[in-house]
C-alpha cells in the first residue's frame, strides 16, 4: 500500500495561514483509478471545508472590518472582494466575523453566505486557489492610500473636463440654466447628468449637441429660451455645473428624463428625475 496525501489549504489571512490535510487510502491500479482519485479528492474538500458559516465580499474594491456594529467604529482590517471570513454571529444588519487575528464587524449587505460565497470566491481567485481571508489594517496608512486615490481621481476628472470643446461647454451650461437655473447645485447636476447619461445611451444621440437639440425632447429649445442664454451667456453657477458634469459629477444616477414637481422617482428640490 502507498500513502496519498493531499493538503487543503482553508484560510490566509494577514496573521497566517490554517491547514488541514487527510490521507487517502491507496487506490488498485485499475484503469478507472484516475475517476477514484477524484472522487476522493472531492469527499475530501466536501468533508474538510464547510462553506455554511463563511462569507464573502460582495464589493468592487473590499469592504471595511469594523471594531463594532456601527459606521462610526474603528476600521480594524479589510476584506478584499470575493474573499472569505468565518462568520460567528449577526447584530443589528452586520455580521461578526473573524478571519485570523482580525476580528470586527461587516455590514451585512456586503456580504454573501453559504454556496453563494464560494462561487463569488471561485470567480474571483479561480477553482483551486488558496482561500483569501480578511486583512489587518492601520488606519492612518489606509486613510492616506484612500487620499492619495482620490486626489489622484479628482486629477483625472479635472483632465477629462479639459478637454472638452467650448461649445459643448456653453452648450451644457445654457441648457443647465434653462432647466435648473433656479435649483440647487445638487438639480444643476442633475440636469446636465441627464444629458450625459443620453449621449452615453444607445436610446439617443451620441453627442450633447445631437442630444439637446433633439426634437421635442427638452422644450427650451422650441421656445427659443436655449438660443436667448447662448447669446448672452450662461451664469457662472450653471458654468461650474457644467464643468462639474463633464468631470464626473452626478447626482440622478443613470435617469434619463426629468419634469418639474414631484412623481415616481428622485426628486431634488423642484424637479424629478427618473
């Protein structure tokens, strides 16, 4: 008799590494060994590894690992998407994990359980990967990489907004007057995301001239207003708007239209959007 060993490696966290490992009783050589080896090999990740009390992150980037169950407490690690933690109790919408020496809390919401984790942790690691567990993080460090992230969006933003042409400059500014003139900068935004939202859509036109001037879709046109604001120019608050529009901003989401009043849908001031 030979001796087959084989070794599951379960969790790999920042504090170390836990493994299990069984021996499986030596096959005949027969010509459907190969077919018994794997089934072996299965029994043994079945019997070794139970995903019933694991978790993943369900997030694009990672989620927090929080000290308590509450916004407000210390972050205490991080758990990159599709990684696992063990979860070892629920509080108030969040979810009391541990993952080698980090033990914290994480909203529930960003997390997936059971079966769904595994297949979220396949996707995003592959079949035979080593299973990636939670991080341990210092705040000050996580707090300035999170800086540094987003000085360095607000730079590419800004470069993005550079390099759009006047007219569309005028053109995104004159209809933000004409629509939201008189709203906050949260409706300001939110107009002239509708428009961006229409050049990026396959329902319209793909530029924001196309899109404005399309007909019968937004009635300053028709009355003359857009033209009287392009001749005299539009206010510096509708110009900042436009600016903040073509650098990213955005407060409606992907909604397409827009009315006054309220209605279904996401209102801000005197306006819905949806």
């Amino acid at each position: 008799m030979k001796e087959r060993m084989r070794k599951l490696f379960v969790c790999m966290g920042a504090a170390g590494v836990m493994t299990a490992a069984m021996t499986v009783p030596a096959m005949a050589e027969t010509p459907g060994e190969d077919q018994n080896i794997n089934t072996a090999e299965e029994a043994i990740q079945e019997d070794v590894f139970d995903w019933s009390d694991k978790a993943a992150a369900n997030v694009t980037t990672y989620a927090n690992i929080r000290q308590g169950s509450d916004i407000s407490t210390d972050r205490v690690g991080k758990l990159s998407a599709g990684a696992v933690v063990t979860v070892v109790g629920e509080e108030n919408g969040w979810m009391e994990v541990v993952s080698g020496d980090v033990e914290g809390y994480i909203r529930e919401d960003l997390l997936v359980t059971g079966d769904a984790a595994r297949q979220l942790f396949e996707a995003s690691y592959g079949e035979n990967a080593q299973l990636v567990g939670a991080e341990a993080v210092d705040e000050e460090a996580l707090a300035a990489a999170e800086a540094q992230a987003a000085a360095e969006a607000a730079a590419q933003a800004q470069q993005a907004a550079a390099s759009v042409s006047q007219s569309d400059l005028d053109l995104m500014a004159a209809i933000i007057e004409c629509e939201a003139g008189g709203e906050p900068y949260e409706g300001k935004i939110g107009v002239g995301a509708v428009v961006m939202n229409r050049v990026r859509s396959s329902q319209f036109p793909n530029t924001i001239s196309e899109v404005v001037y399309q007909s019968g879709q937004f009635s300053p046109v028709a009355s003359g207003k857009l033209a009287s604001v392009l001749s005299r120019g539009a206010s510096q608050a509708c110009y900042d708007a436009a600016r903040d529009v073509f650098a990213g901003a955005n407060t409606v989401g992907n909604c397409l239209y827009f009315h006054a009043g309220g209605g279904s849908g996401l209102t801000i001031a005197n306006q819905t959007f949806y």
